[in-house]
C-alpha cells in the first residue's frame, strides 16, 4: 500500500517537473525573441513602402487627380470637364472662364459644381496624371522638378488644406477618396520618418 502510494506521488511529480519544463522551455522561446509569435504577425512595416503605396493611392484617385492634370481639369472619374475650361497662366481659367465664375469656396448643390478655398488647377510641375508610382515618388522628393516643395510641406498640403480635404467631401453624388483622411495622415508620418522611399525600379535623383 506505502509502495504504490509512494509510487503515485512520485509519477505525480515527475509529471509537474515536465509541465514546468514545458512551460519554462516556452517562456525562454518567448525571451529569446522578445515577441509572441502573434505580436510577430501583426508587426507594423516600418521601412515606410507599404506607406508609400497608401499614399500613392490617395494621389491617384480621380478626386485629386481631376486637378493634377495638364492643361484642363477633368469630372467624375476622370471625363472631360463640360463646359471645356483651360488652365490659363494662372491656374485658374482662361480669358473670362474663370474657375471662381462657378467654383467657390464651397460645394454648391444648386449648381451641381464642386468647390474649396483655392480652387484652381494644380500647378504643371505636380502633373503627375500620367506617371508611375516609382515617377510619382521621384517628382514629390524632388524639389528641383517640384515646385521647391518640401517632404514636409507635402504632408502639410495633405493632411491640411482644403484642396486636399474636399477628396473626403466632395459634395453630389461623387465618390469620396477611398482610403480614410486619418490612415493617410499615418501613412505620410510613417513615410516621412523612414526617409521617404521610394518604390523600387525607381530612377537615382540627380
Ligand atoms: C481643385 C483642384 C485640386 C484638387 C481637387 C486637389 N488638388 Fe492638390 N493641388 C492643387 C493646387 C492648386 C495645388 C498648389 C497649391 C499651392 O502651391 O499652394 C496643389 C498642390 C498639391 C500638392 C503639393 C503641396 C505642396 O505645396 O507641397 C499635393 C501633394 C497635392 N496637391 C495633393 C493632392 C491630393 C492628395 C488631393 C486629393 C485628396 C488633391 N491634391 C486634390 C489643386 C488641387
Ligand atoms: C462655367 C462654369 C465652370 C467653370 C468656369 C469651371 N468649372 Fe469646374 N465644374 C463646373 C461644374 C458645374 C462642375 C460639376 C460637373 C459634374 O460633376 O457634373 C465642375 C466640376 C469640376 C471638377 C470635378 C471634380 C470631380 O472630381 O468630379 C474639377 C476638378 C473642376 N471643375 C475644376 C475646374 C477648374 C480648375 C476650373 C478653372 C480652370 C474650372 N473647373 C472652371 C463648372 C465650371
């Protein structure tokens, strides 16, 4: 009876000194590493790429690319602009067609036209309508082809001016930018603090 009662209590022990191994082992794995495999998976890329194509994204959908084009704006997702306006040498109309004679501060839900503080064709120097991802990043980090803007600046114009904000309100029936304003903003911080890279294929700045 003391044999198999000494017994059992022996393989009782044998079996919690495995557990603890067990246990023990799984804890050194996880210091070894400094992370559960879990928090591995969702770690946040940080070499600021996958920011960049958040970004690129945003900057090539029809909401802000209407006004990043040549010589006329573009409507919709992307048709001729009726009635047929130019840039002009101002960025804002040619002759007496003038962006303000329709386009004012606001949406106007009369009128059916968009409108912003500013409204006005971008410059040519961001004409990125018929560019790449790689060329699109190229011109935006160069300030020589850019207009003399700043990585800094470009985050400002984007998180903060009402050109940019209207893509999240622009009034009608039109579609909103699809990328949510505060996972751009992210994005541009997270892009900015990586050095701003660019996509591979990408030619070297002169
Ligand atoms: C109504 C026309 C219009 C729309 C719509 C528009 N832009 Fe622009 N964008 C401009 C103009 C004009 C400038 C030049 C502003 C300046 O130099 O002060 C500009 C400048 C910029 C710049 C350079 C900012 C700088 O000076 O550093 C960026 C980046 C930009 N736009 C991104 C966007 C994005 C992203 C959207 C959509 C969410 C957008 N734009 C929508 C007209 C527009
Ligand atoms: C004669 C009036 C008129 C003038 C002048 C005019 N627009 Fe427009 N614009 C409109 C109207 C109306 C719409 C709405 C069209 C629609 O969505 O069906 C519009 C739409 C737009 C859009 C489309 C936005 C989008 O993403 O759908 C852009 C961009 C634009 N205009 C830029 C300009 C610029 C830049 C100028 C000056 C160079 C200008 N417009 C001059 C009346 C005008």
């Amino acid at each position: 009876m003391k044999l198999r009662r000494a017994a059992g209590l022996l393989r009782h022990l044998t079996i919690s000194a495995f557990i603890l191994l067990v246990l023990t082992g799984c804890e050194n794995r996880q210091d070894m590493t400094g992370q559960t495999p879990e928090s591995q998976a969702s770690k946040v890329d940080t070499t600021g790429h996958q920011d960049w194509e958040t970004i690129v994204e945003v900057l090539l959908h029809p909401r802000c690319l209407n006004c990043h084009q040549m010589e006329m704006p573009l409507i919709k997702q992307g048709s001729p602009h009726v009635p047929r306006v130019e840039r002009g040498p101002d960025n804002m109309g040619l002759g007496t067609m003038r962006c303000s004679n329709c386009h004012s501060n606001q949406n106007n839900a009369v009128t059916g036209a968009p409108g912003a503080p500013g409204w006005a064709m971008a410059p040519i120097a961001l004409n990125w309508s018929q560019k790449s991802s790689a060329q699109i990043c190229q011109l935006l980090t160069t300030p020589q082809d850019n207009g003399g803007r700043s990585p800094a600046q470009l985050m400002q114009f984007m998180s903060e001016n009402p050109l940019a904000l209207w893509g999240w309100n622009p009034g009608g029936n039109r579609e909103p930018v699809n990328i949510p304003h505060d996972k751009l903003v992210t994005a541009l911080q997270g892009w900015v603090a990586a050095g701003t890279p660019c996509p591979p294929g990408t030619p070297p700045s002169q």
